[in-house]
C-alpha cells in the first residue's frame, strides 16, 4: 500500500508537471502568433530593408536570414529594438542583389522576459536587379 501511494505521488506530480509544460508552450505560441504582426519590405534602389512591426509587441531583436540563389543563408542579428507600431530601415551587409529571399525571426517582449518566436517567422522573396 505504501509502495502504491509512493508511486501514485510520483506520477500525480509527472503529470502536473508536464501538463504545466504544455500550458506554458502553448501560451507562449499564442503570445507570438496573435500579438505578433510586422511585415518586411524590400527597397532595391537604396539596398534597405523595412519592418514594420504593426502587432502589440515590441521586437527586442530579429534574425533576419539572406538567401542566395545557391542556397547559401547569410545571417544578420539585429539588436535594435523596434517598438509595437513602429517601423524602421536596416541595411544589408551585402547588395540586396546578391540574395533572392529574406526571413526575420523575431525576439518580442513578454512580461516574463523575452521569447523567440520562430513560428511568427515571416519571408518575403525579391529580385533586385
């Protein structure tokens, strides 16, 4: 009997713990894909690429991932924070020609600290000449 209430104790706080895990996912994953909204813009004539970040986060920092035709990805961190309903211009390290393609993965702001949030991530395809 006693093994049994042991046992029980144990798996009683395994499965509080884990279903505690997967709220928590899950309301991180809803922090990112509804309050999360910006939309990225390509200028070919000055080589800059906007965000306009139109959600109710503030971005604390993105990923903003080039793609090359060959398939190469050149990666730029962006630490500069960009305020909900705020837009701002980045410059590439290198001609926007040289890629086709850009993805940002945002960091946003929570009350608990920061999160990443890779399934927010946006991409938008391009060709400058």
């Amino acid at each position: 009997v006693a093994l049994a209430a042991i046992i029980m104790t144990w798996g009683t706080d395994f499965i509080r713990g884990a279903t505690q895990n997967v709220d928590d996912q899950q309301k991180r994953s809803l922090i990112c894909v509804n309050q999360l909204d910006y939309q990225i813009e390509i200028d070919c004539s000055t080589g800059k690429i906007a965000v306009d970040n139109r959600g109710q986060l503030d971005i604390l920092s993105m990923k903003l991932r080039l793609h090359k035709p060959t398939g190469e990805i050149d990666v730029q961190d962006i630490t500069t924070p960009l305020a909900a309903f705020a837009k701002s211009t980045y410059t590439v390290t290198n001609p926007l020609k040289s890629y086709n393609k850009v993805d940002i993965i945002p960091t946003v702001k929570t009350t608990d600290g920061s999160l990443v949030c890779a399934e927010a991530r946006r991409e938008r395809e391009f060709s400058c000449p």
